[in-house]
C-alpha cells in the first residue's frame, strides 16, 4: 500500500508543479508575442551546449575513474584473451568517434548560433567529404565485424579433438546440475519425462543405457585447469542461459534440444584469488559486509571469490539466485574429486 500511496503523492505534486507552471507564465507581462528567438536567446542556447558538452565528458570521466573497478577480472579461459581484446578495441574505436562527433555537434551549434546579421550559407554538396565519412566508417566496421566471425568462429568450433572432459548443464526453476560423462567420457541418454524422484533419477537418464551407468550427477562444478571442457546445456522448463562471466562463456538452455559450448580454463581458483583485482574488491565487499554486520543485518559473513555459474535470462521470481559454485583446480586434484562421487548406477542401486 506505501508503494502506491508513494506514486499517488509524486503525481500529485507533479501535477501541481505543472499548474503552477502555466500560472506563473500567464502572470507574465510581455512586450512581444514573436516565437522568434531573440540574440539573447540564442547565446544562452549556445552557451549551454557547450556547459552540456563539458557535463558529457565530465560525467564520462568521473565513470571511468569510479565504476572501472568494478568489471570482471582477465579472462580465465583460453579463447578469453581475443574475446577481450575485440571488446577493448570495439569500445576505443566507439569512445574516440564519440568524443569527436560530441565536440563537433556541440560546437557547431555555439558558433553557427542564430545571428541576424549573418546570412547561411549554401552548401549543396562535397564528393570528396562524402567518400571520406563514408569509406572510413565501411572499413571500421568490416574490420570490425570480419574480426568478430573470426573469433565467434574459433569460440563455437565444438570438437572432440584434445581429449576434452564432456560435462552436461541442466537447467531448471532455479537451480543448476552438473552431470559428468564418467570414464567412457560418453553422457547416457536422457530425457524429461523419465525423471523419477523417489529412485533419484533427477534428471532423467535412461538406466537402460550402458553409457549412462557410469554418469556423475553433482551440484558443484569442478573443472581440471588446462584441459578443454565440452559442455551439453538441456532446460528441464524454460528458456534458461549458462552465463559463466569468468570464462567469457554463455549459452542458451533451451527445452526440447541440447545446446553446446566449449573452453579450456586457464587459471585455477586458488591463482584467481591472488589476482590484485580480485583481492581488492573481496576486500572491498567484505567491507561493505561488516559495515552491515555492525548494524545487525543478517547475511553478511565475510565473502570469499568463486568462479561461478549464473543464469542470464530473466526465468521467474528465484532467478537471481540461480547459480551454481564453479572450482577449477589441477589435474591431480579433480581426478581424486571426481574419483569420491558416486555413480549414476550406483545411486540407482542403492535408491532399489
């Protein structure tokens, strides 16, 4: 009910604003009717342009200097690197043509202001500039977009060269599964309608499959640094997306068909948490956390970075909590990880 009481109260002031608006101009007493801007009109016009301008670069730098901070981390996948480095050009090119064509319009406009005693001056055509800011922006933008079918190219070339480590995304309200292909590194089938909960078949795996005994089904991602991971991406409801921001990886979750995305991870967990970006900003949060704490306010232990999985697309009322924890550590320790979970066939087993 305050909400509502809240936006009753603003539209009534902004309606009695408004009023008092059209009072104060019908009190004016004015010499002339003419809507024809005056000399003074027109350098107060062109003045502000130019206090506009320096509000836009203002504002642009004080952005750079207080939310960079607050961007991802290097890129903690093999295909990461060019990912950013598109990224990084694309926006110098656009912050560069920006802060040029911003001066030009705002200039131009406070010295072609209205002067009565200056007359326009016709210009029909020009085909040299013409070509010229038609031809630059052409080669810009090939570059741009042949650089980018290249990359996306290299990132969704899906293989099985490498011995890549196949792992399965499951997707529903509002939660992440993790299946892993077990040692014929081969996913049984699967599908939705022969989930069963009361045998622990969550995600629907067929038993009959001999490729499905040895599957493990998790709820912590755990990832060998260094070697190519396949992943199979199935939504058990809605549309879903498997956004991991680290890695520079995203794909849709789509029910009724398997979506796919590869990468080879980088760097582990434990060299992430030594990143000076990422000890700042634990320090930074885990500030703001006992500040909270100070004043009583639940949910503020002190945070600890983890790479992780999120959904990017808007699925329902839990959607900002559907995430699942992502490890990446050496070869050694995610063979003995992967050697204490319990098999598909064995859960199975055990549920008779």
């Amino acid at each position: 009910m305050t909400p509502f009481l809240t936006i009753v109260v603003l539209v009534l002031v902004a309606i009695a604003i408004w009023q008092m608006t059209k009072i104060f101009e019908l009190s004016q007493i004015r010499t002339s009717n003419s809507q024809v801007a005056s000399e003074t009109d027109n350098k107060y016009n062109g003045y502000l342009m130019f206090a506009f301008l320096i509000f836009l670069y203002g504002i642009t730098i004080f952005s750079f200097w207080k939310y960079t901070k607050v961007l991802l981390p290097e890129a903690a996948s093999e295909h990461g690197g060019g990912y950013d480095s598109l990224m990084v050009i694309s926006f110098v090119i656009i912050f560069i043509v920006q802060t040029l064509t911003q001066f030009l319009l705002h200039y131009f406009a406070f010295k072609y202001r209205g002067d009565r005693e200056r007359k326009a001056l016709f210009y029909a055509d020009n085909d040299r500039l013409e070509f010229i800011w038609t031809i630059i922006p052409v080669i810009v933008l090939a570059g741009l977009i042949l650089w980018g079918l290249y990359a996306w190219t290299n990132i969704m070339d899906i293989n099985d060269e490498d011995d890549p480590l196949t792992v399965e995304l499951y997707a529903q309200q509002f939660n992440w599964t993790a299946r892993y292909a077990g040692n014929d590194n081969v996913l049984g089938d699967a599908n939705v309608r022969m989930i069963d909960i009361d045998k622990a078949n969550i995600l629907g795996l067929d038993s009959s499959d001999p490729n499905a005994a040895d599957d493990i089904i998790v709820k912590e991602l755990h990832l060998p640094v260094g070697r190519k991971v396949n992943f199979k991406m199935r939504s058990q409801d809605v549309l879903h997306s498997a956004y991991m921001p680290h890695f520079r990886a995203q794909m849709n979750c789509v029910p009724g068909m398997i979506t796919q995305f590869s990468f080879t991870p980088t760097i582990t967990t434990e060299e992430m948490r030594q990143n000076p970006d990422v000890v700042d900003k634990v320090k930074r949060i885990n500030g703001i956390r006992a500040e909270k704490a100070s004043r009583g306010i639940d949910n503020t232990d002190p945070w600890e970075f983890d790479y992780i999985l999120l959904c990017n697309k808007i699925c329902g009322k839990s959607h900002y909590n559907m995430q699942m924890k992502i490890i990446v550590e050496t070869e050694e320790e995610y063979n003995a990880w992967i050697a204490s979970q319990q098999t598909f066939g064995k859960s199975m087993a055990s549920a008779q």
